[in-house]
C-alpha cells in the first residue's frame, strides 16, 4: 500500500486529522510508522558508531592535511566527512522521534546537497532524497590517481595527470546538476507524471556518476596494464616507497595505491545501491531496510574514508603533495625527470 493510500485509510478510518496534517506533533505513541520520515527506528547505536568514525577521520584528515600540507586532498576530505557527520547527526536525533521533519530535512538536504525545500511527506515517499554521490570524497581520490601517475610515468597514461582530476570532477558536477533539476522538478510538481519526471531525471543524474566511475575505473585499469606491461613497479631510485612496512607485505605506495583502489570500488558499491533504492522509490524495499542502507550506504562509506585516512598521501608524497610545487622540482637529465616524493627522487617517463 503506498504511502497516500495509507493516509487516505486513515482519514476514512476517523484518525485524529490534527495528527494527518501535521506529523511533526505524533510520537511512536500515537502514530503508525508509516506517517514517519522511514518505516523504522533509526538504530541509535549504530548510527553513533558511524558518527563517531567519521568524527575521528575528520580530526586526522584535517591533522595530516596541516602537517604534509595536502590542501586539496583535505578539503575533499573535509567536505565529504563533515556532511557525513551532520547527516548521522540528523539520523540519530531520527531515532527519538521519527516523525519530526526538521532532523529529516537536514539528512536530506545534506546529504542531497543542493535539493531545495518543500514537505516533507512529499520529498520523503517520492523517492527524492538521500541520493548524492560522496563527491566530495571522490574528488580526494581523481587527485590521487594524478599523483600516482607522476610515480609511475605520465609517458604511460592516456591523458596528463591533471586532466584526469578535471574531467571526472566535472562529471561529478554534472550529476549534481542533474540531481538538482530533478529534484526541484518533483518538489513543485502539481501531478504525479510531473513528479515522476523529476524523480527520473535525479535517477539520469545518479546513474551518470554510476557511469562516470566505470569509466574511471576502467582508465585505471588501463593504466595498470601500461605500467605492468612496461616492467611494472617503481623504480629503484624510489627505495623508500618499496621498503615493506612493519606487518605488510608491500611498501607504502603500494600501500597507497591499494587504499585508493579500495576506496573507488566501495564508492561504487554505495552508488550502485542509490540507483537501485531511487528506482524503488521510499515506499519500496531497499528505502525501508536499515540494516541494507547501514551495509550497503554507510559502511562503504565508512571504509572509503577508512583507508583513504590510514593510507595518507602525506605518508607517501610528504610536503610534495602540490602538482605545481612538485613540477618546480622536476630536473631533466638523461632523457628522464626527476621529482622529489616523500623525500626521495622519483623518475618519470624513465622507460
């Protein structure tokens, strides 16, 4: 039953209208589930737990960002936990009362980023909310992938470094932008067909950055192939980056390397996963099942940040993180060149 005709149920039925009109006076005490933000409880403890986690990458993120000077890298980071962290805020406040619009409307609007106002009842079971991409935090990784390409010899990639960070982070934009149409299509539709427009141009917009990282990945992959197919590996002027670190079997670029690869994969998960809940609507399964949104939403998430924390550019690149400051060090010699990383000398383009 869907969530109007469940309404118009319980109008027939003599519910108290005062309640109907206005949910934000009902409590689990005096109103159904179905008249609230979702059909459940917010956990509490888990939605602490996440809070928590994303408080304490947030201090070290910002830690590392000041002590390796990783401006860009941070703020990507920044952004993207800081908006996590309001948006648990609001889930947990959620599991005090489910029915106030106020909490609801901050995990929406953070977490849809640039979706504008409207009722509540409206946004909630039409499907428009919760579905941005984490783009702030895959921003941190297009940065990435540009510094790992300097290690590894830009001679190898299909475009430079920086125009790798450029497009993806457009596509990025261009899905938030399609988003935003949508979303402010479906908030001040007068008909439900007017409705349904919007909602399919927000799942066009989400689905594109669904499409924008297969195509990152896929440039990835193409880009191990090179390196392997060259004689892979960093070179041996790059010691510090091959010694093994306690209790891995890899160095710490490799280390690196992985965390961003890990990163990418659960990003993708998480995105996969909003294109199916969007499709469904919040009247459907996935919208409704908090164990599969805490799996499947926040624990990607949750190991994203995790790794991208734990395996810290500045451990790698040191105070050389910025693209400029590392070419003013570039140093042409033998056909090859030279840029200082984590303190050593690295040879790009060295065949």
């Amino acid at each position: 039953m869907s969530f109007n005709e469940t309404v118009t149920e319980l109008y027939e039925s003599g519910f108290n209208q005062t309640l109907l009109n206005n949910t934000d006076l009902c409590t689990l005490e005096t109103c159904p589930l179905v008249l609230a933000s979702v059909d459940y409880v917010p956990s509490l403890g888990g939605n602490l737990f996440y809070l928590t986690v994303f408080a304490i990458l947030l201090l070290l993120q910002l830690a590392f960002g000041y002590q390796y000077r990783t401006w860009s890298f941070t703020g990507s980071m920044f952004g993207g936990l800081v908006l996590e962290i309001i948006g648990y805020v609001a889930r947990v406040q959620m599991h005090y009362n489910p029915f106030e619009s106020d909490p609801f409307l901050m995990y929406v609007v953070i977490h849809t980023f640039p979706f504008p106002g409207g009722p509540v009842e409206k946004i909630q079971r039409s499907g428009v909310a919760d579905v941005t991409p984490p783009c702030f935090i895959t921003a941190a990784i297009y940065l990435s992938l540009s510094r790992i390409i300097l290690v590894y010899g830009e001679s190898l990639a299909r475009f430079k470094p920086r125009t790798y960070t450029v497009i993806f982070i457009c596509c990025d934009v261009f899905s938030l932008v399609l988003q935003a149409i949508g979303g402010a299509l479906a908030d001040t539709a007068d008909t439900e067909s007017a409705q349904q427009t919007g909602i399919d141009i927000m799942i066009a917009g989400l689905s594109f950055q669904v499409v924008s990282l297969t195509v990152f990945m896929a440039l990835c992959a193409d880009y191990a192939w090179a390196v392997s197919r060259k004689g892979g590996g960093l070179k041996s002027s790059v010691r510090s980056l091959r010694t093994r670190l306690p209790g891995f079997p890899v160095g710490r670029f490799h280390l690196f390397v992985g965390a961003i690869t890990l990163s990418t994969i659960t990003i993708y998960i998480r995105s996969c996963f909003r294109v199916a809940e969007l499709q469904e609507g919040f009247d459907g399964r996935l919208a409704n099942e908090e164990v599969t949104f805490m799996l499947l939403e926040g624990m990607m998430i949750v190991l994203a940040s995790l790794a991208l924390t734990a395996a810290h550019p500045g451990f790698v690149f040191g105070r050389n993180w910025n693209m400029k400051r590392a070419r003013a060090e570039l140093v042409s010699g033998g056909g090859s060149e030279k840029v200082e990383v984590g303190g050593e000398a690295v040879v790009a383009g060295e065949e």
